[in-house]
C-alpha cells in the first residue's frame, strides 16, 4: 500500500511500514510543512492513503469535500505503537482504506466511515 505519514506520526513508523512492503513517504522528512490542504492533495494526487493524529484532516475530507485516497487517524497511541497498529488496521481494512474511507483507531476500538458517506 502506498502510505503518506503525517509529521505528527512517530518517525520510526516509515522504517518499521516499509519493512512491511509498504511504499511509505514521512513529512517530516520534507523541507516544510506546506499545510494540511497540501499534504491531503498530495496523498490524493500519489494514491497514498494518510496516516495521521490530526483529526482536521477528517474536517477537510468531510466538511470542506477535499478528495483524498483514505485517511487512519491514530488515537492515543503510543508514538511506538504507532506503526503497529496502523499495520493491523490495513490488514483488516485495506480495501475500505483504498476506497477512500476514514478509519479511526484507538486501544480497543475502530471506526470506519465509508467513503460513500462523505458524497
């Protein structure tokens, strides 16, 4: 799977996805931050799902109907724990993920919005 890390994902989940066979690409590792808008455009324009902490992106996809390529949001978990879960979450979910939907994970608990809810 193609995978955008936001910055606010611990760095070490990249090396730790990758290993996995992911194609993952970390915004940390960029020059700047170019905003939120940018970054969900370009996981857009790239087909890279989002991983991120940041619940303003689930705002952009849903209130302001910016497209995306499927967005996890991580919720209190552990920066080491980070890739981890996200590697469960995309096994278990990778085709609602690849057909855009937002998935909310937490300890104990995960969420799925469809992608077809957002239209």
């Amino acid at each position: 799977m193609k995978i955008l890390l936001d910055s606010c994902v611990w760095g070490g989940a990249k090396a730790e996805l990758a290993s996995r066979g992911h194609d993952v690409v970390w915004t940390g590792d960029w020059s700047e931050d170019p905003g939120d808008e940018e970054i969900l455009a370009r996981a857009s324009r790239e087909h890279r799902v989002l991983v991120t902490l940041d619940k303003d992106f689930g705002e952009l996809a849903i209130i302001r109907r910016q497209t995306h390529a499927g967005i996890l949001r991580l919720v209190e978990i552990r920066a080491t724990e980070q890739a981890r879960y996200a590697q469960r979450v995309i096994e278990l979910h990778q085709a609602e993920l690849e057909a855009g939907a937002l998935v909310t994970v937490q300890p104990g608990r995960i969420r799925i919005r469809p992608a077809d809810l957002e239209e």
